[in-house]
C-alpha cells in the first residue's frame, strides 16, 4: 500500500474512526509505518488529529536504514500481547535496536520537527502553485480541503486546464 504514497485522512474522518471503534468495542490501529516518526513534522502523523489510537505500528525510519519495526500498544490493549505472542520479521535486533535509540535522540535534539513542518509548508505552497486549482488524481494535493481544487466529496475538479 505505501507504494501509492499516503492519502492524507481528515481529522473528521480520524474522530469518526475512534467513535466507532469506542461504540464497538473495536481496537483503533494507526500505521505510521510511511508517515510516523516525523515526516509529517510531529512524531507521529496522527498527533496532528488530536484523535490517539490504542495501537501504532512502526518501521521504515525507526531502524535508520536497518530493518526495525515497533508496535507501540496503550491501556485498551495492555497485557493482551505478551512475550512470545507476536514474531516478526522486522522486531530487530540489538544493534537494529540500539540504532532506534539513537534516531530517536537525534529526532529529539536536532529540532528535525520544526525543520520538517518548515519545508512542509514550503512543499504544499509549491504543489499548490503548480495544481493552480486543478489538481489531478496523480498528484498528491497536500491541502485538498483548503486549496480550492476538491469539492466537499474530495473528488479533483471538473475543470481542465487549456
């Protein structure tokens, strides 16, 4: 699925999403695995929603170029996993884990956030000024809500440029 890119949700969607899985009893599961560990400039991406799901899964950035993966659980999933419950193949290994510590410093230290909301910003003003209101599927529309291309169904515009 990461291939395709990441499809940006709306934090309606994210409230909705905890709602119903608090009605049903269901376990809300973020996959930060593209967009966690500050490349949507916060730790996580779902930070920015204000909606916290009981389990986060996490890779690519966490092992710094070795394979390492994570699943961070809270209180609605505490003492289900227990050791010996979950195998995987990216759980790591201790210099994978050690290399985790350190990018999780170097996160913490380098102000890599604040840089990352920065270009951030600057990314989504230059996709905008390209798309000038008539973003194509193809192109990942970093503001779909605000830039004027999408309507309230989040479908690209009608129109066509000449």
């Amino acid at each position: 699925m990461g291939e395709g890119g990441i499809i940006p949700l709306t934090h309606e969607f994210l409230a909705a999403a905890r709602t119903a899985a608090d009605r049903t009893g269901a376990i809300l599961i973020f996959d930060e695995i593209q967009c966690g560990l500050g490349r949507t400039g916060t730790l996580f991406a779902f930070q920015q929603s204000g909606v916290v799901p009981d389990i986060v899964t996490l890779a690519k950035p966490l092992g710094g170029g070795l394979p390492l993966g994570a699943v961070l659980t809270g209180a609605a999933t505490e003492g289900a996993v227990k050791p010996g419950h979950h195998g995987t193949t990216f759980g790591g290994n201790p210099v994978a884990c050690r290399l985790g510590i350190a990018v999780l410093e170097e996160i913490e230290k380098s102000a890599l956030l604040a840089r990352v909301s920065k270009q951030g910003r600057v990314a989504r003003r230059a996709v905008c000024a390209r798309c000038r209101g008539e973003c194509r599927p193809s192109w990942t529309c970093a503001e779909p809500a605000s830039c004027g291309a999408w309507n309230s169904t989040a479908r690209p515009s009608r129109s066509r440029r000449s």
